[in-house]
C-alpha cells in the first residue's frame, strides 16, 4: 500500500505529520478518526479530522496536496453517513402495501 505524510492542523494533533494510507486515485480518506483511550478504562474518545486542500496551484487552481483539519463538532459518533442508514431514510411498510 501507498502512503503519504499528511500534515494534522488543529486540536490534541496540531503540527503533527503522519503517513497516511492512500486509495486508488491517490488520495488520503475524507476523514480521519483516532481512538484515544480513556485513563479511568471507560470508552475510547474518538478524535475526528477532516481532510482538507493543502493548497491550490496559481494558473489552473488545482489542489496541491491534503491536510486534516481537527472537527470537534463531529456529531457521526463514528456511524456511516450513508442516506439509508438514517432510521428515518426508509418508510415502514403498511400492512395493506405489503399485498400489493
């Protein structure tokens, strides 16, 4: 697997570069999640960063690289964020649907 060093900006991360699996077209995930074990042995809190532009080129403004940017907000609390796996995405089916 390809790697990359990505720069972290923001919260308990800030100034820390890492090398960061890369996927196929090159690029580091959208987000970025690391688990950090609680001292009293309680659940992990989950740092969340988010991948942003490094930087964009002059001429043609194309992005010149990635960073992750600290999201203190993140309200995913490590779920997907896929249409269908919000409870309200799919309607209930009524019994006399059901029958055509």
């Amino acid at each position: 697997m390809k790697s990359q060093d990505t720069p972290f900006e923001g919260g308990p991360m800030d100034g820390r570069v890492l090398p960061v699996l890369v996927g196929p077209t090159g690029h580091p995930p959208k987000t970025y999640r690391i688990p950090v074990p609680d001292p009293q042995g309680g659940p992990p809190t989950v740092l969340v960063y988010r991948r942003v532009p490094r930087g964009h080129s002059r001429r043609l403004g194309l992005i010149q690289g990635w960073k992750y940017r600290y999201d203190p907000d993140d309200r995913s609390g490590g779920k997907l964020r896929w249409p269908w796996s919000r409870p309200d995405a799919t309607p209930p089916v009524k019994p006399d649907d059901a029958n055509g």
